[in-house]
C-alpha cells in the first residue's frame, strides 16, 4: 500500500458549450476532474486548493473513511466550507472496498461541474472475481445548465419554486450531437475487436436517474457502488444520481460504430424534466468502413418504472467476494422512515413559486434537514458543543398515513414540517434496520437516498405501503445487493440494514440535489467505540473553521 498524493486547483474555467460560452468551477482545468486511482489499502492525500470565489468542500462518495470522518466533506456535517483563498488536506485510507466511486463538491450545486471518478482496484497481486478487462474506461453521466448553476439553485430557494431544468446530459462531460453546436462535443470510445473492456460508469447528474444503454451490445454488471455483484446481463443500466455501476462490456458485433445513450428515468408523474438525451461513439477500431452511421439504440420510455424497479431489484452481491460482509442478524434499532416532499409556509404578503403559493420543502419523518451554519456537526460531536443539533430525530412518522395516497395533500401537520437539524444518536457497532418509505404529499417520486460513511444492504424493495407482517417475509438475508445508495421505488419503501461501527456524523439524504438544500436528510451520530482504535481522533490541523 502507497500513499497516492493529489492536488486539486479549484477555479473559474471558460468552456463553450451548447452554442454558449460559460465559465464554470471545476478542478484542475479538466470537466469531469482528474480521476483518482488507487489500489485498495492505499491512502489518499489531496490538497484542495480553493481560487474560486465560492465555499468549496469535496466528499469522497462511497469512501468507508473509517476512522477518518474528518475526511468525508459534507459542508457543516463534517467540516465547515473551505473559505476562497484557503486550503484542506483531505487524507484518508481506503479499506475493504473496490470498484467505482467518485467524488464531487458537497456544498450547494457546485458539483454540477466539480466532480470526478475514483477508481480502486484490488491490491497488487490480487485479482478481479472476473477475467481481467483488455482497458477500464471511466464513463461519467453528467448535468449541464448554461446558466451558473450557483444562481440556478438561490433563484429556486428564494422563490420557493422548482428550479429550472438543465440545459443537457453529458457523457463525460460532453453532450455529444443530438444536441446544437456539439458535434465536435461528443464522447468517443475507441474499441478492439473481440476484446473485453470494464466501463465504471458513474451518474454524477444534478436531478436526474438516467438510463443508459449501447446499440447491439450486452452488458454484464460485476459491482455496483464499489461491492461487486453476482454477473448481471442486461442491455440496458439505470443509475440514480450517486450511484456507480461496474460493467463488462465485450466488443463482439460486427466492426462499425455504435451509439451509447443515456437520458432520465422520470418516475414522478407530471414534474417537468429535461428529458432530451446524451449519446456517445464506439468505435471499432479495426473497422474496415466507418462511413455507415452509427447504429442508435432505443432508449426505455421516460416513465418505464417497471423497467427501472427490474434492474434495482434483480441485483445481487456476490458471496465471498473480496470484502463481502454478511447481513447482520440482530438488529438494535428498527426505524420506519418517510422521504418526501412539502411544503414552507411563503413569507408574508408575498406569493412563492411553490404549489399553493408557497414554497416547496422536503423531510425525513416529517422533519426538515436544516443545516447548521456557526459549527459542523463532527465538531460539536468531537468537543460536545450543545444547539448544533439535537438528538430527537424519531423512529417513525408523527401519524399513521397511507404514503400512496395522492389525496392525502391537505394534512397541513404533514405538509409542513418542521426545520430541524435532528440526527439518530445510535450506538458504536448498533445494527440499524431502516425501512425507507415514499410519500405522495406534493407528488410520488423514486428518492435517491445516499448514506455517508457505511455500505447498507438492500434487503427487499416493494411498492405500496410497507407491511411488516408480508414484506419482512421477502427480505433477502442471503446474497442482497450492497451499496451506498437507494433508489427508493416511487409510492414503495425499500428496507436497508447496516452496522454502524465508525464513530463520527454522517449525513443520510435524497442524491437528488433539488431536495437536498430543501430539507430531505438527516443524519446518523454514532458514538465512539470502547477502544482508542474505535475512537474517533482530534481533528485535523487545518480543518476549515467557520
Ligand atoms: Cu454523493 Cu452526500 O453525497
């Protein structure tokens, strides 16, 4: 194991795209960012060097940072914001865990365009559960706004309104030729003939789970949010924002050219998207004649749900894979957890751009996520600083409901929750059982939910109301999928499981970052262990003070 060092320069970039010239913040002059790679065991040091005019924090999506939450980035959660003009060191180790992941700015939009991928291969002279690949290649879904996605997001939260949709779907970082002035903007893939490649495909997109798909090509997944699955074939992949997926791809049709596509899986009824598509070239290289056009292929319907819930639920980890863990048996803390959206009460004398006039919100258990501004919170956990947050957040909704129920919008207790900075206090090495369920106040919608700092396991997903008495019978205890994120299926629940054996703050919330600044999150507290090793240490010298 080495120690692999970065430095990340995070600045104003000029770029045309779309016909427009915009400048962006981004790192290193490069969109996406440089991509990181490293071996599992290995440490990683980046210095993030802020010359951009914003607050700027980086979190290492999916990273266990065990031992390190000082490392994990969520602004206010486990630092505060790194000033313009200052600099952080992130350091940390990556530990029993491989695949895809990525990083990306966790404070307000900005990782529209300050992203990157995270590579972690097996350490040296271990192997791949699968045939080693010919080239991995990074494939990075991304969201593209000309606007400057900064003022995208304080318009919406000023006006209390929905923010306005992007102006394009990227594949790493280009939107390729469907779309105006792009057709030297399109990604090409330069492939062999009969060779085999790992795509680590990452949807890096703002708002939007995309599907994605390559003409007359089967895919097999091999691991999904860096835990490696049981071989998967499909012809087409469906990501939610957040989530990684690891695919072998073999170039076996005849030479020629191929599009790879991708464009949103809306699972809310009657919310607008941007539902156009971005698309990119394979090639074979040792094609005698690339003159025919490429071969495009035919995307699922926008609202295909049933497609999207097939390819969430039919993955499976792969027993006895490198770092796999078993289910836990004995769970210490049972929670039954609503995501939705609601509403704010607009200020007075004044008409918001939400439903009713007022202004759209979002919350866990009915209770707002707000976050906190003078102290992180892994900075009032560390030197016990009481009023950063409390501890109430609950185990259950304030009332019965049936969450499926699109009539039930005039339940004002519900509609307008609370803004709370409340977390789940739990114990070191408490096994948490959370199920995960929609709700249909302002509208039904599948939520992307994102846990810091823990792989969880997905042991079954459902539409409808979560019954304990018939659901818990389909839970998967044997080979469930493992990962970081949730697609929670639009008007169901998904149950996950984890243990929490890493002391420190971590922040759980929709991977949709329109619901995030609304209040969909909340956090896990989960108190130091019985030993100095399970002890979190002081922070770091040059953590960022607020
Ligand atoms: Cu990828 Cu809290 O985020």
């Amino acid at each position: 194991a080495v120690i692999v060092e970065h430095t990340f320069h995070v600045k104003y970039l000029t770029v045309s795209k779309l016909c427009h010239q915009t400048v962006i913040t981004a790192v290193n002059g490069s969109l996406p960012g440089p991509t990181i790679r490293v071996r599992e065991g290995d440490s990683l040091h980046v210095h993030v060097i802020n010359e951009s005019p914003y607050n700027v924090t980086i979190h290492w999506h999916g990273v266990l940072q065990l031992m390190t939450g000082w490392a994990d980035g969520p602004s206010y959660v486990t630092q505060c914001p790194i000033r313009p003009g200052t600099s952080y060191t992130y350091r940390f180790t990556i530990t029993k865990q491989e695949g895809t992941l990525w990083w990306h700015a966790h404070v307000s939009w900005l990782r529209a365009t300050v992203y990157g991928a995270l590579v972690i291969r097996p350490r040296s002279g271990h192997k791949y559960p699968f045939p080693k690949p010919h080239r991995e290649v990074p494939i990075l879904l991304g969201e593209w706004w000309n606007a400057n996605v900064i003022d995208v997001e304080n318009q919406a939260l000023a006006t209390g309104a929905a923010p306005n949709n992007s102006d394009a779907y990227t594949i790493n970082g280009r939107p390729g030729n469907l779309y105006n002035c792009s057709q030297n903007d399109t990604y090409k893939l330069k492939v062999q003939q009969g060779k085999t490649y790992l795509l680590r495909i990452i949807n890096a997109a703002l708002n939007n789970q995309l599907f994605f798909k390559i003409a007359d090509h089967k895919m097999t997944v091999v691991a999904v949010d860096a835990s490696y699955t049981k071989p998967y074939v499909t012809d087409v992949m469906l990501l939610a924002p957040g989530q990684t997926t690891d695919v072998l791809l073999t170039a076996n049709q005849a030479p020629g050219a191929y599009y790879m596509a991708a464009r949103p899986y809306a699972s809310a009824p009657n919310v607008p998207i941007n539902n156009s598509t971005t698309r990119g070239i394979m090639v074979y290289e040792n094609a005698l004649s690339t003159s025919a056009s490429p071969k495009m292929p035919v995307l699922p319907p926008l609202n295909d749900t049933a497609t999207a819930h097939k390819l969430n639920s039919n993955l499976t980890s792969l027993i006895g894979a490198p770092h796999w863990v078993p289910v836990p048996r004995d769970v210490d803390e049972h929670m039954y957890v609503t995501v939705g959206l609601g509403l704010e009460p607009c200020e007075k004398n004044r008409t918001c751009g939400g439903q009713n006039g007022q202004k759209f919100s979002a919350s866990m258990n009915n209770h707002s996520f707000q976050f906190p501004t003078k102290l992180s919170m892994l900075e009032a956990f560390f030197f016990n600083v009481k009023g950063i947050y409390t501890t109430d957040f609950p185990n259950k909704p304030p009332v019965k409901f049936d969450y499926t129920n699109t009539t039930n919008s005039n339940n004002t207790a519900l509609l307008f929750a609370p803004k709370r900075t409340s977390v789940k206090k739990v114990k070191f090495n408490a096994t948490v059982e959370m199920i995960l369920q929609d709700t249909s106040l302002i509208t039904l919608e599948n939520h992307p939910m994102h846990l810091h700092g823990f792989n969880f396991h997905v042991l079954a997903q459902g539409f409808g109301n979560f019954n304990p008495r018939t659901d818990r019978k389909k839970f998967n205890l044997i080979d469930p999928q493992i990962r970081n994120t949730i697609g929670v299926p639009v008007g169901g629940w998904a149950a996950i499981r984890f243990t929490a054996d890493n002391p420190g703050v971590w922040i759980m919330h929709c991977h949709l970052d329109v619901h995030l600044p609304l209040g969909l999150a909340t956090a896990f507290v989960v108190e130091n262990g019985p030993t100095p090793a399970t002890t979190l240490p002081p922070p770091p010298k040059d953590l960022p003070k607020c």
